[in-house]
C-alpha cells in the first residue's frame, strides 16, 4: 500500500499537467484562428456566444457593413492627421489650434460611430439575455471589437 501512493500521485500530477497543457494549446490555438481571418474572427465570437445561424450571418453582416465604411472614416482623418502634425512641426505650440482641429475631426466621424452604434444595437436586440450579458463583457475589452469588426492586426507603426 505504501508503495503505491507516490505512483498514484506521479499519475494525477501527470494527469493534471497533460490537461493544463492541453488547455494553454487550445488557447493558443484560438488565439491563432483568431487572427487568421475576420470570418474566423467572426465564428470564433459566434461559437462563444453560442449563435445560431441566422445570429451568425447577422454579425458576419454587421462585420461587412463596418468594414465597409471605415475606409471612408480613414480618408477623412487623413487631411487632420497631417494638419496636426504639420501644426506640431511648428516652433510655437498652438493648443487651441490644435484642440479646434481635434473638435472638427471628432465630429467629422461622429455619423460613422453613429450608424456603428446603430447596427451594433440592430444585431444585440437579436440576442438572448444571455448572449448579450456575454457579448457585452466582451466588448468591455476596448480591442474586442476592433479585432473582432476592424479586420486590423496592430502593427509596431500604431
């Protein structure tokens, strides 16, 4: 008897390594899938909410439609991204020069946060309580819906 306690502790210990390992592959794994594609970006969010087809094609839709505009939203940022950087060449900084480019840019791009917003409720009222107490904790994570919607990976630029 007493020889056969360590040999049943080396095997839990065994076990409870080779499921601790397994579960660090798995999240690497979805971690990887993630960042494969925005379609696995979107199935990996679906299998976690637990969607069912038509949920699924609804945020794949609403994946779309935001990618979609954002070139636009880029386009427009371009011209005071450059002012600003131009202004901050300057010898002499201009802070209310700088806060009045800040407050045109923000309301340049509040129609597109707008119908984001929008389309972004259109597809939670599709949801269950559940779904969306989950949705929503996810998205308290402010890259959730960058990565999962933005299509972006972080470069070393950003």
């Amino acid at each position: 008897m007493k020889f056969r306690l360590p040999w049943f502790l080396f095997a839990v210990s065994l076990a409870a390594n080779v499921f601790f390992a397994a579960g660090v592959g798995y999240t690497v794994y979805q971690d990887r899938r993630a960042a494969e594609s925005p379609e696995a970006r979107v199935d990996l969010v679906a299998e976690r909410l637990g969607l069912d087809a038509i949920q699924h094609e609804a945020l794949g839709l609403l994946r779309e439609r935001s990618a979609m505009r954002r070139p636009g939203l880029r386009q427009a940022d371009a011209p005071v991204r450059a002012a600003i950087l131009k202004q901050l060449a300057q010898p002499a900084f201009d802070r209310d020069l700088i806060a009045d480019m800040l407050v045109e840019r923000d309301e340049e791009r509040r129609p597109y946060f707008t119908e984001y917003a929008e389309d972004l409720h259109g597809f939670l009222v599709t949801l269950t309580p559940g779904q969306r107490e989950i949705f929503l904790d996810l998205a308290r994570d402010r890259g959730f819906l960058r990565r999962v919607y933005g299509g972006r990976r972080k470069s070393n630029k950003e």
